[in-house]
C-alpha cells in the first residue's frame, strides 16, 4: 500500500478492507515477542530493578524454588555476567520426553496439578517460554534418574534437540539465557538489583541455599533476617517474629515517617501488595487497638511501622502475569478467605505476644502516643497549610506538567511508569529543560533558591514553607507515597557546591520526610556534562551562530574523559567549563534527558549509616563538621597559603 493510500485510509476508514484476510493467527513465539509487556511488563535496559530482564531471571529461579517448596534440592547456582544468565538447580528435573514442550508450548506444564506443584507461584505455563521467546540464546538441560536431555532455542525457534543421554549428574535443571538486544535495547544486568532479589528468595524459604558468582546466601531466621536485612533505621524494639501454617510475619516500629511493608505469596514478592497486605494491615491495626482499648487512628498505630508478610496460597490469583499484587480473595479452593486467615492468626498471635511482652507493649503505646500527639498538632497549626496544599495540586505555580498526566485516560500504573519530574534549581535551568524536554511525559517542578534544612523537623515544617508545601502537591505523595504520580523524581542541580548543597538538602528532605520513595528506588540524581570539548578547526559560524560537527564534540561527565577527549583533538581543542545547567543551551541539553540520559539512582542500605549521616553534615555540629574539614585537608602547594 502506498503512502497515499494510507493516508486516504486514515481519513476514510470505511475504505480499510476488514475480511477474512485480516484476521491473523500467532504462533506462541509470534505473540511473545509481538506484546512482551504483556507477560514480562516493560523491557527497559537494566537500569531499574522492575525492568524486564530481571523478570526474565526471575521466572527462571522460580521454577527452582518451586522444586524447593515441595521438598527437592537445598542448592541453586545461579552465575549472571552482564549479558546472560545460568541457573541451576537440584530439584527432581524436567520429565525428559515433555523438555521441549514445557518450553515452546503454551498451555503446557506440571503446575495444573495441584498434587504436583501444591502452592505454587507459576500457575499459568507461561514463565519458561517468555523467556526462551525472548531470548537470542536459550539452552535447557533436564537431568533426571540417570539419563538427561538438552534443547537449544534462538527466539523461540529449536535450533537442536539432543537425544536422551546416559549421565552422571544430579538430578535437577539447567537453564542458560541471553536476553534478545533487538527486544532489550542496551541492556545490562546489574549486581545490586539481583543480590535483593536472590537474598528475598533464602529470607522466604530458611535453609535454602543460592550460590551466585561466587557468593553464598542462606537465612536461619526468615523474615526476621528480611527485616533486618532491609531496615535503615533501627528498630524502637527487638523485631516481633510470628510463624504458623503457610504464615509468617515480622513487624516492629523505628522512629521515620510513613509505613514500610514487605509482602510476599508462594515466595513471589509482591511489591503492589494485594489482599493479604491489606488484611495485615487491619488486623495489626485492629489487634493493637483492641489491646490498649484506646481510640487510637490506625494512622497513629502504623505510623513508623516496619513489617514483613509472608503466606501460602493455593491456585493464587494475581491481577498481572508480573504477579506483583495478590487478587485472591481466597486461602484455596477449600479454604478460608484471606482476610479471615490472616486476620485470626493476627489477633490469637499478637495479642498473646503483646500479654507476654509487656516492656515491648509499652514502647509500642509511646511510639503510637507521639504520632497522635504530633498529628494533632499538625491538625491546628496547619489546617489552612492543607488547605493550600490541596489547592495547589491543580494551581500549582512551580510545577510544569506533563501530558500524560494532564490528558491521558489510560491507567495509572501506565502513566506512572511512563513518567518523570525534573526538580531544578533557579529560572534559567528550568528554562532550559523546559525548552526541548518531552512534554509527553517529563515535568518540570522549578525551586526557588535554596530549600530549608529539614533535618531534625517535624512534618509540620512540610505545610509550613511554600516550596516543599507546593513539592508535595506537585509529586501527590501527601496522603500515601502509593500516590507518587513519577515513576522517576529526578534531581537536577548545577555540579558546583551550590548545587550540591540543594541536592543535599533536597536528600534530607526524602529521607526525613518520604524515605519510601528513595527505598523503591523513585529518586535519581541528573548527571550533566562538566565539559565541552571540541575541534575549533571544524567550528563553522551559521549566521552569527557557530555550528560544529558532532563527530567533532565530546561532552565530559569527569576529567578522565576531558583529558580523553583533548588528547583525541590534539592542539584544535577548544574546552568550554560549564559552571551550572543555565549555561548549558537548549539544543545541547536536548541530549543529556533524552533516551542517553545519564541519571543515577539513589539507594538507601543499612551499612550506609543514613541516620549518622545525616546526623554529621545536616544536624548542628557545625565545629565537628569544621574540625572534619581542617583535620583532612589536602594542600599539595603551601606556598598557596596566605
């Protein structure tokens, strides 16, 4: 069809030929590698923990922790390099005469049967062949009593199939991968994203363990290891550790803001939650109420709080193909509904703890007595700043927004991802941003000047000053860091100790105030070009414009690369110093937030030290910091001291 045709179409779609010819049926792989987000969510590049390969790796490890679960194989391999992966596990082995059909047949596998595979996470025998459909390489090996059996994939399609073979190793399964780069656009799998994944794994099944490059997992203490693990405020009292039949929580309070929950089903977790973290939820709130008989607000008793769920589930039932949240309202096709389970072991198990405890009983009722104190505080001294507040969200005067969120009808979750908000210092640097970003979807939220130091403050001082008041309303984080409208808040300061210092305390701010949004990994901090280094040779003016080959530029994030880059050039080199994101133009800014951008996320770990951290360089120890400073400065030339 010619360009004109189409054309003609689109303006006349009663001119589209809709018959049997249109009518297209795909083949397993065809429809795999044509909607992967359909199975897998987005593809992204590795840089974000959610993002597809991490998905891919993870439907590999579930199968061996499945075979875990129902009593077969203690250890698991798993070797990643930044392009592939290889696990192996110890589990009873794939049913050799069935290894290519479990992988390249939909509809095919051992987890409709319930005696089989009893509580499962992969009910619908997709898992395995998202991964081989979308993977350039894709080897299996199934050994089993004796004999094994080896397939080899590319996309989805049998390259080579081995005959069933006489062998000496354990039985179990060997999966081999290399995620497609067509599907995987500059993709590389990253550490720090697969060790939380794996240690998730040995947290939820105890006695379980992951070699991985080298390196050995294994918990004996389940979810209190979990909490532990992942906590980076310490807890107000020793971690209350509960466990019975296909449960097990793990709950305490530390002095934050904000609710911290860890929820998993079948030892999938699910990061959105579901109906068992809703129960959870109301029976924890509930039972503690019940205890002191006071009428407390569950905001106030959760207020803090750090808790971890764990629970079993026949024939679960997930609102994606990620299983990212829990729609089951169920225990099981015989059992009780979720609600009611967790809700009774909840209120018999922590009731009795509590009667037990009654030191932990008394920290618990102070923690709850100060957020209640405070909230009320906050009620009369700042009831015409939420007011405000609640106005701003429409007449917000920073805040320039994106399409997405201003025109879209599509879901949340979708905007969400899609979405991005650049937090900037001073007019000119937002001018710039604003000028060539995409208004699809980024935003621009513009400060003005240096932001308070919020260590140490209430969450009154929030309503009380005009430009985080108006940074809430802008990220609709107020009620529930649920409500984040970016996926990605961005902070975009000049790389001088001014625009340190605000990002800092923009830090400070987070953490003191919204630390979840760091901990899900929603905060990145904007990396721009230091130096501009190029051929004055090969400079041309346009006009009164000067215009320089792009083969002929080179923008330095660091030194390095600018001492790089003039010994590329030789003597033409011409070095311009950014000294802030103003002086940088719109049309060269246009590469550094677009698809090349170079953003580094923040994460927050217990060996950090956070809280001592911001003790040091945010709190009033301004002689400390000052004998910090003398104590370890550098001077390689005193003749420079006056």
């Amino acid at each position: 069809m010619s360009e004109q045709e189409n054309n003609e179409n689109l303006l006349n779609p009663s001119a589209v030929d809709y018959s049997e010819d249109a009518i297209k049926t795909l083949d397993w792989c065809e429809h795999l590698r044509l909607r992967p987000g359909m199975y897998i969510g987005k593809l992204g590049d590795g840089t974000n923990a959610d993002d597809g390969i991490y998905v891919l790796l993870k439907e590999v490890l579930d199968n061996a922790i499945d075979e875990y679960m129902m009593g077969f194989g203690k250890n698991i391999d798993v070797e990643v390099t930044e392009s592939a992966v290889s696990v192996r596990d110890f589990g009873r082995g794939i049913p050799l005469g069935k290894l290519v059909d479990v992988v390249s047949k939909m509809n095919t596998g051992a987890k409709y049967d319930n005696k089989v595979f009893k509580k499962s996470v992969g009910l619908n025998g997709v898992g395995l062949k998202a991964v081989n459909a979308l993977s350039s390489e894709f080897i299996i090996t199934s050994y089993r009593d004796g004999e094994k059996k080896r397939a080899r994939f590319s996309c989805g399609n049998l390259i080579e199939e081995s005959d069933i073979e006489p062998t000496d190793e354990a039985n179990g399964t060997f999966v081999h991968f290399v995620p497609d780069s067509t599907v995987f656009v500059g993709y590389a799998y990253r550490e720090d994203f697969i060790v939380p994944l794996l240690k998730k794994y040995t947290f939820l099944n105890i006695g379980l363990v992951i070699n991985f490059n080298g390196k050995r997992f294994v918990s004996r203490n389940g979810l209190l290891d979990l909490l532990r693990e992942d906590m980076t405020n310490d807890p107000l009292y020793p971690i209350i550790h509960l466990k019975g039949d296909d449960i097990e929580v793990a709950l305490t309070h530390a002095n934050q803001y904000g609710e911290e929950y860890y929820s998993f089903v079948n030892g999938q977790f699910t990061s959105q939650g579901g109906t068992h973290l809703t129960a959870f939820k109301e029976a924890v709130s509930r039972t503690i109420k019940d205890y002191f008989g006071k009428p407390w607000e569950y905001s106030d008793i959760r207020n803090g709080i750090a808790a971890a769920i764990s629970i079993k589930v026949e024939e679960p039932v997930f609102e994606s193909q990620t299983k990212t949240k829990l729609g089951s309202r169920d225990m099981g096709p015989e059992g009780p509904t979720v609600a009611k389970f967790v809700g009774d072991f909840i209120k018999r198990e922590l009731d009795n703890y509590l009667h037990r405890e009654l030191d932990v009983a008394e920290v618990i009722q102070k923690k709850i007595q100060d957020s209640e104190r405070e909230r009320k505080a906050m009620a009369v001294v700042t009831k015409k700043d939420r007011e405000q507040a609640k106005k701003l969200k429409v007449h917000n005067k920073k805040l320039l927004d994106c399409r997405v969120h201003l025109n879209d009808t599509r879901g949340d979750e979708e905007k969400k991802l899609q979405s991005s908000i650049f937090i900037t210092e001073g007019d000119s640097a937002a001018g710039s941003i604003t000028k060539i970003r995409n208004v699809e979807t980024q935003a621009v939220f513009s400060l003005r000047g240096k932001p308070k130091n919020t260590y140490g403050k209430t969450k009154k001082m929030v309503y009380e000053n005009e430009e985080f008041n108006m940074l809430q309303a802008a990220l609709n984080i107020e009620e529930s860091i649920d409500n984040l409208r970016y996926n990605k808040v961005i902070i975009a300061t000049d790389a001088d100790v001014d625009g340190m210092h605000i990002r800092l305390l923009l830090l400070t701010f987070f953490l003191q105030f919204f630390p979840e949004i760091i901990k899900r990994g929603h905060v990145y901090i904007l990396q721009t070009p230091l130096f501009r280094v190029r051929n004055k040779k090969t400079t041309k003016r346009s006009g009164t414009k000067k215009t320089t080959k792009a083969d002929d530029t080179y923008y330095c994030y660091s030194d390095e690369e600018r001492i790089k880059a003039i010994n590329l050039l030789g003597v033409n080199a011409e070095i311009t110093r950014f000294k802030g994101l103003g002086e940088i133009s719109p049309d060269e800014f246009r590469g550094f937030i677009g698809e090349d951008m170079r953003a580094d996320r923040v994460s927050m770990h217990k060996e950090d030290g956070v809280n001592e951290l911001l003790r040091f360089y945010m709190g009033k120890n301004s002689l400390e910091r000052q004998n910090f400073i003398i104590d370890n400065l550098v001077v390689e030339d005193d003749s420079q001291i006056s």
